[in-house]
C-alpha cells in the first residue's frame, strides 16, 4: 500500500513539475512581449495598475496557477 501511495505521489509531483515548466515558458513569452517580469506585473495587476485586456487576465492566470504549482510541490 505504501509503495502504491509513493507511486502516485511520484505521478503527481512529476505531472505538477511539467506543467509548472509550461506555464514558465509562457510567463516569459508575456515577459518578452511586455518588457516587465511576471512578479512585477502581477503587482500591478493587483494593485489595479493594470487596463482588462485577455493578454493581461491570461498572464494573470499563469502566475496564480504558477504559485499554486509551486505550493503543492512544496508539500512534497
């Protein structure tokens, strides 16, 4: 049982650890295109410094899914 629970644990970190590189890559595509860094824009996004565009949500929503990648792989 311990094995079996080890196993998919493994699965998880590994399927977090791939789509965290993915997202990462898109986070510099945004960087790239706008000539900030993430954190910095998501600072802005934040404090409202920000106008609605989709490229600006989407960005947006790579970051928080980032963190959330981040957090659960810290867990393990």
């Amino acid at each position: 049982m311990t094995r079996t629970v080890d196993k998919l644990l493994a699965y998880e970190a590994e399927t977090c650890r791939i789509q965290l590189q993915q997202i990462q890559e898109d986070l510099k595509e945004f960087e790239k295109k706008y000539g900030i860094a993430s954190t910095t824009f998501y600072q802005n996004f934040q404090n409202g410094n920000t106008d609605d565009r989709m490229d600006y949500v989407e960005w947006a929503s790579l970051i928080q899914m980032a963190y959330n990648l981040e957090e659960r792989l810290s867990w393990g």
